[in-house]
C-alpha cells in the first residue's frame, strides 16, 4: 500500500469534551455513526508537534516540523463484520500555506493557517508542553504539566478509547465520504499533573462550539506519539 505522508508525532495533548451528539451531526460524513463511550460523545481539542514530515517518502524543506492544533470527534462503522474506528476533524490548524494546500487540495481536508509555536522543558520527573496559536491577535494555548515516566494506557480506558482510533473519514460532500487508514503502534502515554486551556471555540470552531470556551474538559492527556503513516489510498464509501 503506497504511504502518502510519513511523520512524527510528537507529545500530544488531548482535551477531551463531552457534548451533546446533535452539535455533531452536521460535521457527522454519509455512512459513520457517532462512536460514544460510555453513553457520552466527545470532541478533542489537540495539539502536537508535527516533526520531519515526508510526502511520498519525500522530505518537505524547511515546513516538515511544525505544530498541529485541531478539534476533532469519534465515529465508527461496520464493513463486513469488521468495527472500524475513525476521527473526523472538524478542523486542523497549522502554520504553513503550502503544507495546508497540499492536504486539502490532495485529501480535501479542512486545514487552515495560523501562527503557531510551542515550548518543551523537561526535568528529571516532570514536563511542561505548551502549543500556542495566534487568532485575531490573541494567543490561544493548550498546555500540560505532567510526569515524564511513561506506561501503558489502561485497556477499555477513556484513554485508550481517544487515543485508538485508526481510520479518518472525510466529509467531502453530504452524500460523499472518503475513507483512509493511519499507521501507527499503540502509545505511551504520561500522567497529566494540570493543564492550562484558553482557547476561543466560537472564533475558531464556530458558534456550535461556544460553550467550550468557558468549559473545563472532562479530561485531558498526554501521549509520548511515535511514527505515523498515512495511507496514499482512500475508499469512497459505497452508500
């Protein structure tokens, strides 16, 4: 299978939201259902650190690594007997044009660019990580404190269920949607001693979301990330 993008994803923070289902729906693409854990829908906001990216096994110059900062939520399907469970990103944020074209040009995705920038420090127990964007001249942030010793996320966890999901599905129209498969192992993943949200959900997001400015997450973790493989091939779904 021919790999589109190849890269590292590295220290991801999750903020995890649970919302109503119906605020997803009109992001929600033809053929997938909302996945719910526990009763409960969840939105992500993330951020991470893209690093030495590679299209079609090409080194991009000078735009390879950079930060990522997007909001994404779960769905699932059933093809032939098999659950498939996937993200759909309602959009994602990164600091170079080209790099955005490319993807939605390629991948209709739903890139759009901003300033970005980010701080790692790293004692002997404990880290800090902290992604920024600017938006409408006020930087936004996700940021964490949390352990730098690393473990197994907990099987059937929440964490496991937001981290696991390894197919993306794209909304390229209402009765259109495209299907392609992430590679990558199972992370390691860090104890979160607190974090630091401010980000405006209204202006980057849209209206639907407004009520996230002012919400603390219900949760929010950390995972080590590793290499990260995207398939060049993409299934219409038959619907």
């Amino acid at each position: 299978m021919a790999i589109f993008l190849k890269a590292k994803w590295e220290q991801l923070i999750m903020a995890n939201y649970a919302v109503d289902p119906a605020v997803l729906a009109p992001y929600l693409p033809a053929g997938v259902n909302i996945d719910l854990f526990e009763g409960k829908a969840y939105v992500s906001l993330v951020g991470f650190l893209f690093k030495d990216t590679k299209l079609f096994n090409i080194p991009i110059p000078w735009f390879g690594t950079f930060e990522e900062i997007n909001l994404r939520f779960y769905v699932s399907r059933v093809e032939n007997g098999k659950l498939k469970r996937g993200v759909v990103f309602i959009n994602e944020t990164i600091p170079y044009p080209i790099v955005a074209w490319v993807a939605n040009k390629l991948y209709k995705e739903h890139y759009t660019v901003v300033e970005t920038k980010h701080i790692m420090e790293r004692g002997n127990n404990e880290q800090t990580i902290k992604y920024e964007w600017l938006l409408n001249k006020k930087w936004n942030r996700i940021a964490v404190k949390a352990n730098t010793e690393v473990k197994q996320m907990e099987k059937g966890s929440l964490q496991q269920f937001i981290f696991e999901h390894y197919y993306g599905y794209t909304k390229a129209s209402d009765t259109h949607t495209e299907e392609y498969r992430l590679q990558h192992p199972s992370w390691l993943v860090n104890n979160v001693i607190d974090y630091d949200i401010d980000c405006d959900f209204s202006r980057m997001y849209g209206d639907a979301f407004a009520n996230l400015t002012h919400s603390a997450p219900d949760t929010v973790f950390l995972a080590e990330g590793s290499a990260v493989a995207i398939e060049w091939k993409r299934h219409k779904l038959a619907l």
